[in-house]
C-alpha cells in the first residue's frame, strides 16, 4: 500500500481556519482522534512532543507534523490547506499552508520511515505544490496525491 493511498478525500481539509501552529495541531489532533477512537489529548501530546524536537515544516509552505501511536491502530494521514499561512519556523522562513499530519502505529515500525519519504518526493516539486494550492475539491486533491505519489515511484 501506497501512503498516499491513506488519504481518501474525507481526509482532507480544505481552507482550514487556523491562527498558530498551536491551533493548527490541536485541530489536527482532534480530527484524528476522532477518526481513531482516541484521546484527543494522546495524540496532541505526541505531535507536540515530535514538534519539540524540531520543526516538522519542509520548507516552501509545506509542514510534516507526525507522530507514531501506541497499539495496532491503523496509520492515518490527514491533509490540511489552510486559508491563511502559520509560522511553523521552517528554515526558509516561509510560513506553513500546505499540511499533512501522519500517525502511524509503533507496531508497525519498519513502514514509517519509507511511508515518509514516499510522501515528501512529490513534495519537492513547485509545480506539484502550485496544483495543491489550487485544487477546488477534497477529491481533486486525493486525486493529485495518487498522481503524485505513482510519478514519485517511477
């Protein structure tokens, strides 16, 4: 499984309202709480305390935040666009509207890392972001991030 495969459009969060980086996670963290049948404060706790260690924004507007949950729940990755930029301190000083948040389970160890990286190759690329950005639809952005995951494995 692809983990782009992860993000159905109901995943997706378009034009989210978000004043900090703060507000931001805790959205985040409520959102996949929800959807895991966890506690709410769990999985804030752990993207804060993945947060602490450094700064999870890649640069050009795009932001990581993850974390890896206790127990064989299943991995989930949310996306977020939101309406107005947040400083996420990225090195390019550039602020974050371009967001995926991914929980994956401790049991599963060996998938994170390349779950990883498998979603930040079409990250690099500006034109694949500028498609973000302007996509009108949950479902036209799921269907950018298959797209962009299959021409990252090739």
């Amino acid at each position: 499984m692809r983990v782009t495969d992860l993000l159905s459009a109901d995943h997706i969060l378009l034009d989210l309202a978000s004043p900090s980086r703060k507000a931001l996670l805790q959205t985040l963290a409520a959102e996949a709480a929800r959807r895991l049948g966890r506690d709410e404060q769990e999985v804030l706790a752990a993207l804060q305390a993945r947060e602490r260690l450094g700064t999870t924004a890649l640069g050009r507007g795009v932001a990581l935040p993850h974390a890896r949950l206790p127990g064989e729940d299943p991995p989930l990755m949310i996306f977020a666009r939101l309406q107005r930029p947040v400083d996420f301190e990225a090195r390019d000083e550039e602020p974050v509207d371009l967001v995926f948040a991914v929980l994956w389970p401790e049991s599963q160890p060996e998938g994170f890392l390349p779950a990883l990286s498998e979603l930040c190759r079409p990250l690099r690329d500006p034109l694949f972001l500028q498609k973000l950005r302007r996509a009108g639809t949950a479902e036209d952005v799921s269907a950018l991030l298959r797209q962009g995951g299959a021409a990252a494995e090739e």
